[in-house]
C-alpha cells in the first residue's frame, strides 16, 4: 500500500490569508463609512446652520404734505430657509439748526405688519415714518433743506429677523445718515 503525505501548511496559510483579508475589508468599510459620515455631517450642518440675515439701506424720499420719509432698504436671506422681518421699532430724526425732530416708529408700506423674504435671496421693503410735528417744525424742516445744509436724516433702531430654526431677536440696523435738498 502506498502512504500519500497531504501538507496541511497550504490549507492554513489560505485560511489565515482568508481571515487577514477579510479583517482587511473590514478596515476599509469601517474607514470608508466613517469618512462617509464626516462628510455628511459637514454637508448637513452647512446648510443648516443659520446665517445671519442683514438689511442695506438704499434710499429715502421726502414728502411735505403730509410730512413723511420713506426709505427703501434691500433684506438679504443666505438661508436654506425664508425669513421673516417684524416688530421694526426703527426711528428717524431730522436736525435742522432749530433742533433735532424724532418720528414715530417706521411702519412697513403696505398692509402686513411681517415682510418675508425667501430662501437664499435678496428682496427691497420700504418703511414709512410718519411725524406728529408742528407747522413750526415743518417749517424749519423745510426751510433747512432749501440751504446748502440740508436737512440731515439719521436712521437707526432694532428688528426682529426670525427663521423657521433661528429667531435673530432684535437685530440692530443702522445708524445711517442721509443729506436732503430740497429741490
């Protein structure tokens, strides 16, 4: 009878390159899924983390009669979310060389008390200040925009700029002055 000698050391070392590769692959999907998540996390959190919302201001426009400023401002939104605009406590005065006259808050034009701008955009409001002045106070107002002076208009005051995840509460907005002539 012939004896036939099997090596046994071929079948181990497959079976240990087996477990040494699939040790290998799992390196691999555990390192491709970490990375994975990283970058998810990064994507996600930087279009949801809120940016802060501002206003520019672009131009005023005098009225006498009745005695009212409008300023238009544009509201810029670098939110993946729109934003909401409210409780505008904004103030305007006039310095004229009789004095300074303050306004009343400025109100949004038209007939909401919110203005929404939307998703990643830029969108123009006005607000209308009104004054409860006297003819007295009219009058000089009047008569310093006729001189080479002017009638200096300084803006300033808070609003609230509020998202769906952020509530900005009372953004402060201004000062800005603006020269008047009267023409």
């Amino acid at each position: 009878m012939k004896s036939v000698y099997i090596s046994q050391e071929p079948l181990l070392a497959t079976a240990y390159d087996s477990e040494e590769e699939k040790n290998r692959q799992r390196k691999q999907i555990a390192a491709s899924m970490c990375c994975g998540f990283g970058i998810m996390l990064f994507l996600l959190l930087f279009f949801l983390i809120p940016r802060r919302p501002f206003a520019h201001f672009n131009s005023s426009t005098v009225y006498f009669n009745p005695y009212r400023v409008v300023q238009s401002y544009t509201v810029y939104n670098y939110n993946m979310y729109s934003l909401s605009l409210s409780d505008f406590d904004m103030t305007l005065s006039a310095e004229t060389a009789q004095g300074t006259f303050q306004s009343v808050n400025g109100t949004l034009l038209g007939d909401s008390d919110t203005f929404t701008v939307p998703r990643n955009s830029k969108k123009d409001m006005s607000l209308v200040y009104y004054w409860d002045s006297s003819s007295e106070q009219l009058q000089a107002v009047h008569s310093q925009c006729a001189t080479s002076q002017g009638v200096v208009y300084t803006t300033s005051g808070t609003m609230n700029m509020a998202t769906p995840i952020t509530n900005f509460h009372d953004v402060s907005v201004g000062p800005w002055e603006t020269i008047f002539f009267c023409t």
